[in-house]
C-alpha cells in the first residue's frame, strides 16, 4: 500500500504532461521542495503573463526570506488578474512555503485550473493525513493507522507558526507542547477504548461523554442504614476544566520541582553516608559528580583561578593591579604587549585555556551565556593575528579544545551553543577574512558531534546566519567539505547542488573553489563529475585566471586517475573530455604555478594514460633547474616545505583559500616511461642537459627503491652514452655521479662494468686537465672515493687506465691521484 503522504505530493499525468510542455529550465524531481521557493511558480506565469512576471526579479533560493520574497511577488499579479483570485489564500502558500504534504499539488492543480479552465478528475486527496488530535478523527481508525508523536511533530514543524520561530527556546517550548497534547490524546483513547471493552450490560457507560470516563463510572447515592434514597445530600455537579498551555506549563514547572526536591534529598543523604570527609583531596575524584550537583561554577570563576594557577607571581600581581578580573586583565596585558612576549603570553592562554577544559565545557554548559563572553574576548585574537601566529593558534586550539568536551558531555546542548553564542560571533570573522575560513569552521565543527545528522544540522544554521550572502556560504562549503570524515549520500547531495550553484557565479574565487570541491565527491560517485565535464570544458576555453584552470587540471586528473578503476558505466567520452581539459591547460607556455600543480596531480596518471607521458615530460623540463629538483629530490631543506615535513606547498595560497600540495613526483609516476621518453627526446643531442639528467636520475633512483633490478639495467644499457657525457657538463656532472652511484649501489650494473668502461675512463681523462677546483673534477673524484670504500678494485682498475692515459706531471696535480686518501 503507498504512504498517504507520498501519494498526496505525486502530480497528475495530465499536470505532468502540462509542466513539460512549458519547457521550465529545471526538471521537477521533488515537488514539495521545488515549488516550495515559487521561482518555477513564477516561470509558469511568465509563459502566460510575460509582461507582468519579469524573471530577473524572481530568486532561485532556498532560504525563507528568498521564498517569501519571491511568493509576495506572485501575490501582487494574482491580485491583479481576476482570474487568478482563488491562488491568494496565505495559508495555502504558507503550506506550499514550508513543504508541507501535498500544499504544492493543490496549488498547482489550482493554477492549471485558472491558467487552462480545465478541470481535473482528482485521484488522490491533495490534503496531509489528518493528525491524531484533530478535532473529528474518526474513532473507529485503529490505534495503529493513527500518526505516531514523531509524525505529529514532524507535520507540525512545517507549519508557518514554528518553521518560522527563530527562538530555539520557543521551537522546543513548541515540541513538548504538541508531544504532550499527544500524549494525553494517547491517554484519552485508551480510556475510551477500555470503556468500549465494558459488558453490554452497562448501556450508560458506554453511552457517557469523555469526561465521564475520565473521573470513573457513576454511582447511586444510597443511605447504608436504609434502602431508601438519601435523598438530603446534594452532590454538585463535577466542573471539567480543559487543559491549555498555560495548564500544561503549571504542571510541568511542577514536576521540575518536586524532581529538584527529590535530588537534594538524595544529595543530603550521600553527604550523611559519606561524612565529613567527602571533601577530601584524597576523594575528590570519586566525587566528582556529586560535586558538579552540589555547585555549578561559572566559566569565569574558573578561567581566574586557571589565571592564578599558571601565570607566574610577578606578572600576576601586576595583572592583578587592573581593574578587571583576572583573565581579562590577562587578555589586556597580551594585547598591550608590554608585560609579556607574544610567545610567551600564547604558552600562558593555551594552558590556562585547556587547564580543566572538562570542568569548563560543563560550566559553559551551565551558563551559556557565559560562553558567549568567553568568545567574545577571545575573537580579538583571531581576527587581529594570522592564522600561522601563536596567540591565534593558543586561541583557537583552546576552544576547539572547549567544543569538544562540550559535544562529549551532551551533543544537544553543545549545538545550542554553538547557534546561539559561537555561530553569532564567528560569522563576522567568516566575512572579513577569507584566507582564516579554514580554522574558523574547523571551531565550528568542534561544537557538532562526529556524525553525518550533526553535520547536517551545523550546516543549516550556518545557512541561515549567512542567508543573505549566499557566495559565502557556498565559499564555507568548499571548505567544511575537506573536513568530513564521513560522507553519505545527503550530504554528498547537498555538497553537490551547492557546488554546482557556485560554478554558475561569476566570481572567478568562488568557482576556483567550488571545483576543489570536485574532488572529494568523486571518492563517492564518478559519474557526478562525468556529468559536469562538458560544461567543466566550456570553463577551459572560457576563464583565463591561474586557479581557475589549476583547479580544472586537478580534477581532470582525478578523474581520469579514478575512470581508470571504475567500471560503474562507460566512461570512454568523458576521459576524452578530460584529456582535452590537460591539453589545453596543461603545456610549456603555461604559468609556472599552473605547471607544477599539473605535474603533481598528472604523475599517477601516467601508468593508466601513456598517451600523456611526452606533454609530461616537455612539461617537465620546462621548469627551472631548482624548482624541478623541489620535485624531484627528498631536500629537507626545502623552504617550501610545511612546517611538519609533510608534502611542499606552492609559494602562492589560492585566492579561493586552498592550499595546493606538491608532492614529489618520482614516487607517483610510471619512472620506466618517463626515463624512456626522456632518452629518446635527447639521444641524439650532442652534450647532456642538466635537466635531463636531474630528472633521469630520479627516475633511477626511483627504480632502485622499488627494487626493479631487471629494468634498471636494461635502462642503464639504453641510455649509457648520454650519462657519461653529463660528466663533462658543469650543471650536469652531479646528477650523473649520483646516478652511476645509485646503479652500481644497487647491484644492476658491476662497479667494473660501470667504471671501467671506455666511455667513462675517455671522459675522467678529460677532467684530469682541469683545474683542481673544477666542480666537475671533484665530482668525479668523489664518486671515485664513495665507490672505493665498498669496492676498492674496480676502481683501482679504474684510476689506473686514466693515468695510463694522461701526463704523469698532470696526473699528480689532479685529485685523482689522492683519490683514495680523501676522508
């Protein structure tokens, strides 16, 4: 059997028939959520009323304010036109505003209705189901066809009155009431339901109202001395009182109390049990709990004493001597920068911040405004400092730290917290500083629990603190996506939607990181990114900013690394759209920021992709000398290395905010076919290149580390002469050595075979000559020496040919005749 609910959102073939014929610009997939913001209401008008209806004035939004705005407008040209009187009711379009079950079909039908002058033969019921306490349910509906208090909520919800309460305090005051209603609407039909069960020979019980049967059946009034009627004693009638909210919020205040009552009660009876001692140093921890009941600190009481613990007595007196408190008074002496350095005063906040943050996560959950103090004097310091600077880190860390203890004692709790006292605070840092987003949101996710429900919810209050900057919001996004832990399928969903929402804008920024966003999504569906590809094309030819054609090469990469693997549906169009993505961006003439963001996302494609190998390679040696060893070689003192040691980074942070990784390219790419390509673009050269010869040696070096002895031979003995030549170059000479190092160290080549061959000795013959302070002759000399020390004869053997070879007065005045004394 269908659900009533799902039934009453289906539109009518011939409703459908009509919406297609129109040729709207979005296809109806979800018809309570589609026509919930009237723009599709709106391009239905302007088919039949184009002068009245302007498109340009209508917003595509998902926010309330977008919503109402754009039905406001409709409201006008419905009250204009005649025709169109029976579609002004509000509480219809509040209905088709909030998705409620079947609002948006009535209203539709309506429309065909008055647009068309047609009718239709109504199939199914356009009304929700009817709630359990609506007045003149029909009793005979068994108890379990009656909506359950989760359904009663969830209809309720989307009503005008609470899905437009911004008060959270009054949405939950809301929810107990409609729950408690229901429950005594619950209690109501079993009493009903025990009176239908009463013999047939009770006719009066069965008969009588439900306030009879709630104060029990009636009786007689008899004397007990006499059979006769007492008939001297008047019983009034019982007066029924209705229960309201105002009822319902006395009894309950009530049970608050009597339940307070009772836990100091209990409370008083662990102090007898446990004595005088409870307070005892020796015991506090295991009474803990019963001393967070006993009394409830407030967070500043405890950030002073925090103060008093961890600042040394000197600087504390004279922090005492302002005429705030202590942690304030703290705060003024780092920003005035006279009583303590930076470095130390951010040691001094992050310890005085984390010194008991499970003490104060639970005082900020007794007094949550408190909170938004706390915050409030410590934004200062992550708006005035960089986000690398060690106040902001105290700062931050603290109360990512604050976040997380919260969540731990109670996830409900902490995200009150966060819409009401940190979101509040934190937006405005979000719009004035871009470049700080990344840890702003990682403060916010620190108050939302692990889980993908949580993250939903944060995500829809950072929707509506940004409603009216919806760039920003698509911006935050970009970045909350990269610190998912998890991802299912609505929130792969709703990163989608938006992201293809920013790549229509016309900021260059926004686009650049709505396509980052790309990247993630594929990991879970391919075929979101394969769909996009042919628009992601149109951008290629279209947009001539660095990051924008950076960030178009890093997904085609992705793409075309993930495509290789994946065998959901054929893929074969869309790894040729990417291809001429890399074609057109990807080249020698490009940036040279843009080049090594193509290198280190293109390396892993080259196995799956040989087609790719020769751009690749040109690419390459494109590059300055220096910035392709930064690609090549493993230099610990690398400047752009991350503080960590972990993958380089460009010089350069993106204007969208995101950080591009360069990793080294050896251990990604297939080293046997870039060395390849590399010798036969340069065989026939008649002196070696440095850049050649950098990047051949990686790919040895490479080779050698997987242990791929077989083919680091052939590869030795295809491309023997052009090494050896690279001795004879200056630039060269010290990638060549390190490679014949690596060959014979790894045991593909015998130290003999390598240095005693007669290319090598013609060509240290030649160094001989050369001034003892020749980069080229002491490169070789140490060589020499490095393989001595584990094979002495081969190059014994060696030496002994090119001395042969030389004049002896020569010889002598060489390194090569101390060869084997150099330490």
């Amino acid at each position: 059997m269908q659900d009533p609910a799902a039934a009453s959102n289906q539109l009518n073939r011939e409703l459908l028939r009509w919406i297609q014929s129109l040729d709207l610009a979005f296809s109806i997939k979800n018809v309570k959520r589609d026509f919930a913001n009237g723009f599709l209401v709106a391009e239905i008008m302007s088919r039949y009323y184009d002068r009245d209806v302007s498109m340009h004035s209508y917003d595509n939004g998902i926010g309330v304010k977008v919503k109402k705005d754009n039905w406001e407008q409709l409201l006008k040209v419905f009250h204009r036109v005649p025709d169109l009187e029976p579609l002004t009711t509000r509480s219809e379009i509040d209905a088709v505003i909030h998705c409620q079950n079947g609002a948006a079909v009535g209203f539709i039908t309506k429309l065909y209705q008055c647009l068309t002058k047609r009718t239709i033969q109504t199939t199914v019921a356009n009304a929700p189901p009817a709630a359990a306490s609506a007045p003149g349910l029909d009793d005979s509906m068994p108890p379990y066809a009656k909506p359950t208090g989760a359904a009663l909520i969830r209809d309720k919800m989307r009503t005008a009155d609470v899905a437009e309460t911004r008060d959270e305090g009054e949405v939950q005051r809301k929810v107990r009431d409609i729950h408690a209603q229901h429950e005594e609407q619950l209690q109501l039909d079993r009493l009903l339901a025990a009176g239908d069960a009463t013999p047939e020979r009770f006719p009066a019980l069965r008969s009588a109202s439900k306030a009879t049967v709630v104060r029990g059946a009636t009786r007689p009034v008899r004397n007990d001395e006499g059979p006769a009627l007492a008939t001297q004693h008047v019983v009034k009638e019982v007066q029924i009182k209705s229960m309201n909210e105002k009822s319902l919020e006395k009894l309950r205040v009530t049970r608050e109390a009597k339940a307070s009552d009772q836990l100091q009660s209990q409370q008083q009876q662990y102090h007898q049990q446990s004595g005088g001692a409870a307070f005892d140093r020796h015991s506090t921890s295991s009474l803990a709990a019963a001393g967070e009941l006993v009394q409830r600190r407030r967070p500043g009481d405890l950030l002073n004493e925090s103060v008093a613990r961890a600042v040394p007595a000197p600087l504390l007196v004279r922090v005492e001597q302002r005429a705030k408190d202590k942690f304030e008074s703290f705060l003024d002496a780092l920003h005035d920068g006279q009583l303590v350095r930076e470095d130390e005063g951010a040691e001094l906040l992050a310890q005085i911040l984390t010194d008991d943050a499970a003490m104060l996560a639970q005082a900020c959950l007794d007094f949550p405004r408190d909170l938004g103090r706390v915050v409030g004097v410590l934004a200062p310091f992550l708006s005035e400092n960089d986000e690398d600077h060690a106040l902001f880190l105290a700062a931050h860390g603290g109360l990512v730290q604050l976040g997380a203890q919260c969540v731990q004692r109670d996830p409900t709790a902490a995200m009150l917290l966060l819409t009401d006292h940190v979101l509040p605070r934190v937006t405005p840092l979000l719009r004035s500083h871009a470049t700080k987003r990344a840890p702003l949101l990682r403060l916010v996710y620190a108050f939302a629990g692990d889980s993908v429900l949580a993250h939903v919810q944060v995500i829809k209050r950072l929707r509506d603190a940004l409603e009216s900057d919806i760039p920003l919001f698509v911006h935050a996004l970009s970045v909350l996506l990269f610190l998912e832990t998890q991802l299912d399928a609505t929130l792969v969903d709703l990163y989608h939607y938006y992201c293809c929402i920013g790549l229509e804008t016309p900021c260059e920024k926004l686009r650049a990181a709505c396509l980052s966003m790309l990247v993630p999504l594929l990991a879970h569906d391919v075929t979101l990114v394969a769909d996009l590809l042919p628009r992601l094309t149109l951008f290629s030819a279209r947009h001539a900013w660095w990051e924008v054609k950076a960030q178009l090469l890093v997904v085609a990469a992705a793409f075309l690394h993930r495509a290789a693997s994946s065998s959901s549906r054929d893929l074969t169009e869309s790894i040729e759209l990417a291809l001429t993505i890399v074609e057109r961006e990807f080249h020698p003439q490009a940036s040279l920021n843009l080049r090594r963001v193509g290198l280190a996302h293109l390396a892993k494609a080259l196995a799956q992709y040989q087609e790719l190998v020769p751009l690749f390679v040109d690419v390459l040696l494109s590059l300055p000398l220096e910035v392709q060893r930064q690609l090549l070689v493993d230099d610990d003192t690398d400047a752009d290395a991350d503080a960590d040691g972990h993958a380089r980074a460009l010089p350069v942070r993106g204007s969208s905010g995101a950080h591009y990784s360069l990793p080294l390219l050896p251990p990604q790419w297939d080293s046997l076919a870039v060395a390849k390509q590399l010798f036969y673009e340069r065989q026939h050269q008649e002196h070696a290149d440095a850049a050649s010869l950098q990047v051949l040696a990686a790919c040895v070096a490479q080779l050698a580390a997987q242990r791929a002895v077989d083919a680091l031979r052939a590869l030795f003995e295809q491309t023997r002469g052009f090494v050896v030549r690279g001795l004879l170059e200056p630039a060269a000479c010290a990638s060549t050595a390190e490679l014949l190092r690596t060959v014979v160290a790894s045991g593909a080549a015998p130290a003999a075979r390598v240095l005693t061959d007669a290319a090598v000795v013609d060509a240290l013959q030649r160094l001989v000559s050369r001034n003892v302070e020749d980069v080229r002759q002491q490169t070789a000399v140490r060589l020499l020496h490095d393989v001595h020390a584990a094979e002495p004869a081969p190059v014994r053997r060696c030496v002994e040919l090119v001395q042969a070879q030389c004049d002896a007065a020569v010889f002598r005045a060489s390194l090569f005749s101390i060869a084997f004394e150099l330490s």
